[in-house]
C-alpha cells in the first residue's frame, strides 16, 4: 500500500541526533501496537498496562505511575533494538489530517545541535515502516476533514486557507509585536471574515489586557496537579522541569531519574511581567510563527476550536486569532523562563521557550490526530 503526497517540507534541511543523557522523551507514555505486545507478554511483561477509557490501549508503565518510562535506566533505554514504534518515531511526529505530513517537534534538544542523520530522509525510513498504519489512520481522517469543509460551507464559515497562510506569512514580522496582536483581536471581533489587509499595530493597545491574555494562555497547560499532564522543560543539563500552576501560584519542581520531584522555586504568575523581546528573539521567534503557520497540527487545532464554537466565526478569524494566543502564550512562557533561569528575551530565551513549547501541541485539541 504506497500512501501519496506525505509532506516532509518541515525536515527539508534539517538534522536530528540524540545526545547521551537526554530521556526527555520518554517522560511521554509510549503506546505500544499490539503487533509489538508479543515481545513485550515474552520479555517484560511487568513493564506493559492497558489506558482506560474509549481510546483504550497498550503502553508502557511510568516510574511511580508519573516519572519517565521504566524501561529508562541512567538516561539509556534498555530494550533499545526492541522499543516501540512510538519511541522510534521521536522526534518525528505523523499527523494525519487530509493528508499525513511529518513535524519535526522542537522540544528535543537533539534538532537544535545542526548534527547527525538527515531528518527528512529518517523519516521516510519510519513512513515507509509503518505505511498499512499510516494509510488506514489517513482514511479515517480525511472522512473527518471531508465532513468538517462541507459543515463551513453549508455554515458559510469557509476560507481559502492558502490565501490566510500567504497572508500572515506577508505580514509575519510584525507577529512578534504585542501591539499588533491586540490590534488583530480586535479585528477578528469586528469584521465577519477578516482580512490582514492595511492591518497596523495599534500604538494606544491596551497592554495590561494583552498580559493577561498572554499569561491566561500560558497558565491554561500548566494546571494540573498531575505531573503527567503539564508541559516539560528539558532545561541545558538536562533536567526535567515541571510547571504546575495552582490558584494564580506557579510551582517549579525538577522530576528525578526515580520518578521523584524536589520543589525549586514559585511565583505568583502576576509577578511575572510579559518581557519585550529583543530583535533577536523577535527574528527566532517569527522563524518559529513561520513553521506553525506550515503545519497541518496547527490548522487541525484551529478547525477543533471553530467546531467547538459552534462554526460561528469564518476560519480566517479563527485562524488569526488562534496563531495570536499561540505567540502570547509562547512570549509569557519566555518571561516565566526568564524569571526562574535567567535565559532573556534574545535569540537564546526564545529558543528554550520554543523547546519548552513545541512538545505540548501533541495534547492540543485537534480534527486530525498524530499517529
Ligand atoms: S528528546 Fe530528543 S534528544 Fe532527548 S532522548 Fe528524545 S530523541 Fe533523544
Ligand atoms: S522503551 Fe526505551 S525509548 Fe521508549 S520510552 Fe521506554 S526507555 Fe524510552
């Protein structure tokens, strides 16, 4: 079964490589196929559990039902020629949408170091490996997106998506600035079916509004008491950074090799100010707006949010809007980092922002699914 059209554009001229003493990835509970369960009921069968609920499957038990896999050991997996298709996969991520196109996930430290395999040839490798799998997902979400086009047209909330992407792809300088993001949101409320069209930031925008936008976005993933459901920061020596936000507090812990946590520091989230951003930071962090506004994730997120809405906003609102929040989440996330790590708002603390960001769209709502 040969599946046409996979979209590898995100890879083209990039490298991945994983450095010894990483293991951020396995802090995410790797699925295991049930074609992979006869080596696992074989070798560790003490190492396997079942998910509950609809979506139930098999997957790898979590040191103390929280921590990192337990088949990590000194940061080295220890059934590496045997771990799951799942594991094999990272830091490529096939999303299966009207079509299946591979992400690259910027969390991992290994695709920022320029070194080792040819990331787009690596994954056509694991496409190929798993090609039965990738084409029985792609049917089913393309059945998806199919039903989704015909609701917004029958709702009369369709847009050329193309022309949206070339739109804020003209105009993703100014993405970087708090002042233009406001002056969007408003917009997005003010016309029917908006357009980026003479759109300037506005210089009276009100920026204690847009700070609370940015840090009610950011709190949103962090509030949870179970560690297994907030994003990870895989800090510059490799530690596991876990934010958790309670009642408007943000606790920093780091998660040990066992699967323990030692509190670090908190803060009230209202102490900690949206910086502004230096050009170097503006330049990374356009770069990033470029690569989301390339990818099929990000548009299934904005297609679930127009569904969840009830198909009242025309897809160019939604879709301008949802980058907006995205870009304030990512700036406060950068001002937090700052507050507990001293990175700035340069090219060096909107990079650690983005690696402590990239890793939570695999949770974010969607149509379509990563498979
Ligand atoms: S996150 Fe990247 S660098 Fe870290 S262990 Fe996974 S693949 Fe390796
Ligand atoms: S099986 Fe190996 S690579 Fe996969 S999560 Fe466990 S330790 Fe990590």
């Amino acid at each position: 079964m040969t599946i046409p059209d996979i979209d590898y554009s995100e890879l083209t001229g990039r490298k991945a490589e994983c450095p010894d003493g990483c293991g951020m990835c396995c802090l995410c509970q790797p699925e295991v196929l049930p074609r992979e369960m006869a080596f696992f009921r074989r070798n560790r069968p003490d190492c396997v559990t079942k998910t509950r609920g609809q979506d139930s499957h098999f997957c790898l038990k979590m040191k103390k039902g929280r921590g990192s896999c337990v088949l990590l050991d000194g940061r080295r997996c220890t059934i590496y020629a045997d771990r799951p298709t799942f594991c094999r996969q990272f830091p490529y991520h096939f999303y299966a949408g009207d079509r299946i196109s591979v992400e690259l996930d910027l969390s991992c430290r290994g695709v920022w170091t320029g070194n080792g395999a040819d990331a787009a040839e690596e994954a056509r490798a694991l496409a190929e490996a798993s090609e039965s799998r990738l084409a029985a997902e792609l049917k089913e979400s393309s059945e998806v997106y199919r039903e989704f086009y015909s609701i917004c047209r029958e709702a009369g909330v369709m847009s050329d998506v193309s022309a949206i992407r070339m739109s804020l792809s003209a105009n993703i300088d100014k993405f970087a600035d708090p002042a233009y993001l406001a002056r969007i949101m408003d917009r997005s409320l003010e016309e029917p079916k908006m357009t980026l069209e003479n759109l300037n930031p506005d210089p009276r925008y009100d920026a204690a509004e847009m700070e609370s936008a940015a840090r009610d976005a950011a709190l949103e993933s962090m509030g949870s008491s179970d560690p297994m459901m907030v994003p990870v920061y895989c800090g510059k020596d490799w530690s596991w950074n876990i934010f958790m936000a309670r009642d408007g507090r943000i606790t920093w812990s780091v998660m040990d090799d066992a699967g323990d946590m030692t509190e670090m520091g908190s803060v009230d989230a209202e102490d900690v100010p949206l910086r502004p951003l230096e050009e170097s930071g503006k330049e990374i962090l356009c770069r990033y707006i470029a690569v989301l506004n390339g990818r099929e994730s990000f548009l299934g997120n904005v297609f679930h949010t127009m569904d969840r809405l009830g198909y009242e906003d025309d897809m160019a609102n939604t879709y301008y809007g949802c980058m907006c929040v995205t870009v304030l989440d990512l700036m406060w996330r950068a001002s937090m980092l700052d507050h507990f790590f001293h990175t700035g708002m340069g090219e060096d603390g909107i990079r650690e922002a983005i690696i402590f960001y990239d890793m939570d769209r695999l949770d974010a709502p969607t149509i379509g699914a990563f498979v």
